[in-house]
C-alpha cells in the first residue's frame, strides 16, 4: 500500500514519534559529547552538548512528552557537571569555563550550560554563591516560551537547591546570608509563576481544555519553589511575615488565574509551618476574599482550616495558642466575608467551609459547646434555612422570627445538588463524632441545619450516624436506645426505590458492625438488645437479615460463653444446671437465626452457625440441643451443600467441630462420626476423601494431655478411644491410595499424585501411632514406610518425582529419626520401626 492512502497517525502516536526521533537525536550527541570528554577536549565537548540541549528547543511535544526528552537531557548533563568539576582536565579556570559557555549560538543550550558551569563555579568556592545565583536567575529571563522556560528554571532550581547561601551552609557569609537565598528563590518562582500562567493564553479558545490539562500537569515545578523555601534552615517567623507570605501572597492575587491561585494557596498551606500559619493568620486570610470570584474559595479555606484542625489534634499545646490568637473568630469572620463577597457562590463551597469550621472549633475548643452551636447557626444563616419560630413574648425577637417565617425557602441548589448534600451530613456529623446524645440534643441550631436536608438524604444521614456510633468510645447498652439507634437509621432497614448495589452492601455492612456497639455487662440486658436488634433488622427483609446474621450470632455466641462461665464460676448456686433458662433463650435465638439464614437461601453461613451453636450447647452440657444442632447441621450438607469445594470446607467444619465436643455420649458419638465418615467417603477428589477419612479418624480417638517437661515420657504418651474405628478410617483412605496407584501403573499417568496420597496416609498412621493407637500398629508403618521410599525411588529414576511429595517424605523420616532418639514411651515406640 502506498504512503498516501495509509491512515494518519493520531495525535497521540505523533507525540511518540516526536519524542522517538529527539530521543534518538539526544542519544546521538550525547554519544559523541562523552566520547569528547573522555578525549578531555574541551571544545568539542561544549559543541556536542550544545547539540544536544537544542533539542529542548522543540515546540512541537506536549508537557508531558517533553518532560520525558528533559530527564534524558538531564542525566547526560551529569557528565558534563563531573567534567567540569575536574580542572585537570579541561586546564580552564572556572571562571573562564563561566564566560566560554556564554559563546553558544542558542540562548536556551547557553542557559542550560551556563547553570551546569554556575554550579560548578559556586561548588569550588571561587564564586559567590548569591552573585552567581542572581545573574543565573536574571539571565534565565531571556526564554519566554512558556515551556521552555518552566523547564529552564526547573533545572536551575534544582541545581541551586544545595548551593543556597542557607544558615548553617558552607556557601553562608561571602557567598551571601538567608535573605540571599530567599529573594533568589522569591524571583525564580515569581518568574516560573508568570511563565505558567501565560500557558493559559497561549492558544485558541478550543484548545482551553487540553491547555489547562498541561497546565496542571506543570504545577509541580512551580510549587517546588515554595518548598525549597520552606526547607530553608533560616527561615525564621519574622523573615517568613516580613518578606516571604506577602511577596507569595501578591504574586497570587496578582496573577488572578483560575488554576494557579487555588494551587498556589494550598501548596502555602500544606509546606510552611503550623505556627508560621498560627502567626501570620491574619495575613494569609487577608488574600482569600481577593481570590477570582470563579475561584472555589471553600476548598482554599478548607485546607487551611484542615491542616490547622489536624494540627491541634496532634500537638494539644497548639490548641492553646490557637485559642489565645482568637483562630477560630477570624476563620469565622474570613467565612462570612467570603460568603458577602461572592454571592453566587454554592452550597458545596459554603458547606464545606462550615464543615472545616466545625472540624477545627472541634478540634481547637472541644469543651466548649456554645462555638460549636454558633457555628451551627451561622451554616443555616449563610444556605438561607429559616429561623425556628420565636415565643410571642420576645417583643422584637418575635418580629424578627415573623420576619424569617415569610422569607422564600432555601435555594434549589441545596436539595438537588448531590455534592452539597454531602457537605451537610459531613457537617451534622462532627458533634455526632465528638459529643454523646444528651450533647449534640443540646444543640438549638442542629435541628436548623438538618431542615435543609430532604427525605430522599435521610440515608446519607443515617449513615453517618452510624459511623458516629462505631467511631465512639462507649457502647449502646440499654434496649431502649437501641430502639431509638434504629429509628435514626430506619432509613437504611427498608428499601428506597432503585438502590445502588455497592452503596447497599457499604450500608449493610457498617449495620452489622453496628451489632458489635450494641452491648451490655449484665447478660440479661444483652440478649434483649440482641433481641430487639433482630426484630429490627428481620423489618428489612432477607437480603439484610444476610448481613446482619452473622455480628449477631457472633454476639450471641459470645453471651453464651459469658453465660457458661458465670454457671462454672457459681457452684453454690442453687439455680445452676446445665440447660439455665437463658441460655435455653440464647440457644432459641441462635436457632431461629439458623431459619431465617435458610429461608434466606444463606446455606453456608447456616451450617457454620449451626455447629458453633452445637460447641456451645456442648460445652454447657446440653446434649440432646448439641445433638439436634449437628442433625440440622448435617441434613443441610447433604440437601443444600452440592459444589465440590463447599462440600470439603463444610464438612472440614463439621468433623473439626465435632472433635471439640466433649459431653456428647458414646451413642451418640458414634452416630455422627460414622455419619461424616459416609460424608468423607462420598466426596468428588481422592485428595479430599483421603484429606477428610482421616480427619475422621481424629473422631474414634483423642490424644492424652501432655506431661510436664520434668517427666520422662517428654510429652506425648498416648490417647483413649474407638482404634478399630480409627482403623477403619485409615483402612478406607489407604485403600484410596492404593487404587489411585493401581490406576497410575495402569495408565501410565498421576503416579506423582498417587505416591503424594500414600505418603499422606503414611503421616495419619504415624501420628496415631506416636500416640499409642492400636489402631495403626508398627507394622502397618514400617509397611507404609517401605511401600513409600519405593515408590519415590521409582518415580525418582524416571525422573517424575514431584518435588513437594519428596520434600513431604523427607520430612517424615526425619520426625522418624528424631523421635527414636527419644527417651521413654515415645522413643521405644519408634526404636521398633524399622531404620528408614
């Protein structure tokens, strides 16, 4: 196909090539520019590295693109720095090294060779530093594209950075003191500052979009600056008050540029130190009512009150000297002179501002209520909520309130602006945070602001009333207000038309920690909470109970324990059995939380509470209610448990649930141990049934407590149980394995596999008999043993020897080896195996 009828390239692949080709140019000059100093001639080394830094001239990359083709430039300039740092081999003073660079064709090459030799010639101690700093800066002026010079002046700062006449600096006094360095740093920012704001006029109108796109992607390189001077080590409150916040501060007014100004102030906020912002308050708040009315003010003022806020969290001492400085009075006065200022601006922004407010009298004055319902009033005053009615009595007053009752109701952008909305529930969520119930009621102006809320905000609300309750310190611990928790979130226990899915399960899921703060020291008031929980939760449906179940029988199971332990506790009890009548109700409870988990179609969940249920029947000596709890267990695996994997973790579940029961009978016992050893002989795997037989075996037998370490047996001698039903179980998975390897000779395939299960059944024989099973004698080991180290031999020869089951083997022997060494019962048990 011919070069005229293929596709053009997209703007996108146009900038790689671009950047491709100057790339390549770089690499090219910066190639023969080593070479030349590694020949140490001077002359061609400045014409190949002039070469290379005209490549920066381009206009024809983005921002984003040409800062890529800058940071290439830049490591090869290290070259150039280390070169001219060594005299010897150049044989010119840095002085002439100063002025030979100037001769360059091109005045951004020279720029950029002029900084790299500057460095150099501060470096050596031959320059002053704030002479040659100036002239660096003033001659940087000479580039006025935008880009060019953003970039330009980037690498001067950055090479500047450890060269400034600083306190404590080996470039302070002849090379000039710290106000030296901070006009430097002031002039090189104001320039950059201008350099950026004139991208913004540098085009068409259509192009505005993608202009502002770069713009923002730049604004690192200007706000570097104000780093650097915040990192000054002499910078002192009196240099930063005097000559640093207002030569920023004028700057950004002055530039009255959308983009800049909001920058500009948060990145004053965020570097500079909070007792610098706690000294020049005044100052800095002074500048935001002169920001552009298009600028979102709120978010200005609402970084600040954050940082401030955050501050006097963190350091206590400074919430004192913000009360002495009156702080929260004049964000308060910049507040509503913002608001005067800018009529139209919108509910977010004034909300967001309270919001902050509110944060930081929080935060600042916490033992003092009166600010916070203050603050509470002028929020409702400033989105325009009408005034509560005032008492006929109060003369004047009560003209005021006829007054405020004919006012129009408050803008629509406050109920249809989601963003706004937000603001507000942040707001009315901060004395929820901070204070208890009786507080946030104490609140005149709280019942003001959340007027201006709709019935379709309630769940937000709710929400954030609930984060309220799980972020406190004290737990909900009466049945009455646990009701009346509900009723603030009943919002959230129903269904509002179309919902979004991942907000629901946000909901739900604070709801069931919810269930954890709802609790009580005394166990009859929990099981009522628990109780009134419940009904509250079972209002809103099946999908909420699903979430809600699990936190309450968690809750549930821990009362029961409690309640177990006070019966253990009270033997002179005369009302002590084993079936009390509230553990009776804790049981019912937790039963009737298994139906509504099943009518929920939440099987897994059911069978899991199930047997947790059953271990605290068990434990309090309820047989006959752990018995029926295993039943119910055990008919949902078999008629709603039907996925491979769930069938092994559900019956994993049951066999180690049942291991840990002790009260139950022998009949009993034996019942559902053979029941889950048809269960395990029934799964789809051989890994799993061989896994799950012998877990089952654990079932007919339980291993002696352990012997103090001053005894001769060291540990382990023995256990008590069924062993012809620990034989039967082994039995049944060796048989397993012994097919699998049958079928692996036959077809010539999974003869690792098969080796891997032997092994398996060989470590389950092991360790019953280590502990004295009759059920698997020593000779059935020593067989398996052989039987095992054959087959591995085998499939080692062949060279199909999975590494796992080697290493599974290896371990076996080794436990084998160690423990005959053993002295006691232990060690003569396995001195009649055979040496493996």
């Amino acid at each position: 196909m011919s070069a005229a009828r293929m596709a053009p390239l997209s703007a996108q692949e146009e900038q790689d090539k671009w950047l491709a080709d100057a790339q390549n140019l770089v690499k090219q000059y910066a190639f023969y520019m080593k070479r030349a100093l590694d020949d140490n001639n001077l002359r061609e080394a400045l014409k190949q590295g002039s070469l290379m830094l005209g490549e920066l001239r381009t206009t024809a990359l983005s921002p984003q693109k040409y800062y890529e083709l800058y940071m290439q430039v830049w490591s090869e300039l290290h070259h150039l720095e280390s070169f001219f740092a060594d005299p010897a081999r150049h044989g010119r003073t840095n002085l002439e090294l100063y002025e030979l660079v100037q001769h360059a064709g091109n005045i951004l090459p020279r720029l950029y060779l002029l900084v790299t030799v500057g460095s150099v010639y501060v470096k050596s101690g031959e320059g002053a530093a704030k002479d040659v700093l100036k002239d660096l800066v003033e001659m940087a002026k000479g580039v006025q594209h935008p880009i060019h010079g953003l970039f330009l002046r980037a690498y001067l700062g950055q090479a500047s950075k450890t060269l400034l006449p600083d306190a404590g600096s080996p470039f302070e006094g002849e090379g000039g003191d710290t106000r030296d360095a901070v006009d430097f740093v002031l002039q090189n920012f104001t320039e950059m500052n201008k350099l950026w704001v004139r991208m913004a006029h540098g085009g068409p109108a259509r192009d505005v979009d993608r202009r502002e796109k770069e713009r923002r992607e730049l604004r690192d390189l200007v706000g570097k600056n104000l780093h650097v001077l915040s990192s000054l080590e002499g910078l002192d409150l009196s240099l930063y008050r005097d000559v640093v916040l207002p030569r920023v501060l004028e700057q950004v007014v002055q530039c009255k540029d959308d983009i800049a100004q909001p920058y500009l102030m948060d990145a004053v906020t965020q570097v500079f130190p909070d007792d610098f912002h706690l000294k020049t308050l005044e100052t800095l708040l002074g500048a935001v009512p002169q920001l552009k009315p298009s600028v979102r003010a709120g978010d200005v003022l609402a970084s600040l009150m954050e940082r401030l806020t955050q501050a006097a969290i963190d350091a206590p001492e400074l919430a004192d000297a913000f009360a002495d400085a009156d702080a929260l009075l004049k964000f308060r006065e910049c507040v509503a002179a913002v608001v005067e200022a800018q009529p139209q601006l919108e509910a977010r922004e004034r909300l967001l501002m309270h919001a902050s407010l509110m944060s930081f009298a929080v935060a600042a004055h916490k033992d003092r209520l009166e600010l916070v319902d203050g603050i509470l009033a002028s929020c409702a005053s400033a989105l325009g909520a009408p005034l509560p009615p005032a008492s006929p009595r109060d003369g004047a007053a009560g003209e005021a309130g006829t007054s405020a009752s004919s006012e129009p109701p408050p803008p629509a952008m406050i109920v249809a602006d989601p963003k706004a909305v937000k603001q507000l529930v942040a707001l009315l969520t901060v004395p929820l945070e901070t204070y208890d119930t009786d507080d946030v009621l104490r609140l005149s102006s709280y019942p003001r602001c959340m007027s201006l809320l709709q019935p379709a905000d309630a769940r937000d609300m709710a929400v954030a009333v609930v984060k309220s309750v799980l972020k406190g310190s004290t737990a909900v611990g009466d049945p009455r207000r646990v009701e009346t928790l509900f009723k603030f979130v009943a919002s959230l226990m129903r269904d509002a038309g179309e919902e979004d899915e991942e907000d629901f399960e946000e909901a739900q899921l604070l709801m069931s920690r919810l269930v954890h703060r709802l609790r009580s020291d005394d166990t009859k008031t929990q099981l009522a909470i628990l109780t009134t929980a419940k009904a509250q939760f079972a209002t809103g449906g099946a999908k909420r109970l699903r979430h809600a179940a699990p936190p309450l029988a968690f809750e549930a199971l821990r009362l029961g324990r409690a309640v177990v332990a006070e019966q253990s506790l009270d033997e002179s009890s005369s009302t002590k059995t084993h079936e009390s009548e509230l553990l009776k109700q804790v049981l019912q409870f937790l039963y009737q939380l298994v139906s509504n988990l099943e009518q929920a179609t939440c099987h897994d969940l059911a069978l899991r509470l199930c047997l947790e249920s059953a271990r605290l029947a068990d434990s309090a000596g309820a047989e006959h209610a752990a018995g029926d709890l295993f039943e119910r267990a055990m008919t949902s695996y078999e008629e709603e448990i039907v996925d491979s994997k769930k069938q092994r973790t559900a019956l994993s579940l049951i066999v180690g649930s049942l291991r840990t029961c002790e009260n139950f009978s022998e009949e009993t016992r034996v019942e559902l141990a053979d029941r889950a050893v048809g269960y395990a002989a029934r799964l789809l795997k051989k890994t799993d049934r061989v896994a799950a037989l012998a877990a089952c075996a654990h079932l007919h037998w339980r291993k002696s407590p352990a012997k103090t370490s001053g005894e001769d047996d060291e540990g382990s001698v023995g256990g008590s149980g069924d062993a012809a039903g620990v034989s039967a179980c082994l039995q049944k998975a060796l048989k397993i394995a012994n097919a699998s390897l049958q079928a692996s000779a036959t077809t010539g395939a999974g003869a690792g596999e098969a080796t891997g299960l032997l092994v398996s059944v060989l470590n389950s024989y092991l360790w019953f008999f280590e502990n004295g099973c009759e059920g698997a004698p020593a000779s059935a080991v020593a067989e398996l043993l052989e039987r095992a180290d054959a087959e591995l031999s085998q499939l080692g020869s062949q060279g199909a020897c999975p590494p796992d089951v080697r290493a599974h083997y290896d371990a076996t022997v080794r436990h084998i080896r160690h423990q005959r060494g053993r002295r006691g019962v232990v060690g003569a048990r396995f001195r009649d195996l055979p040496e493996a």
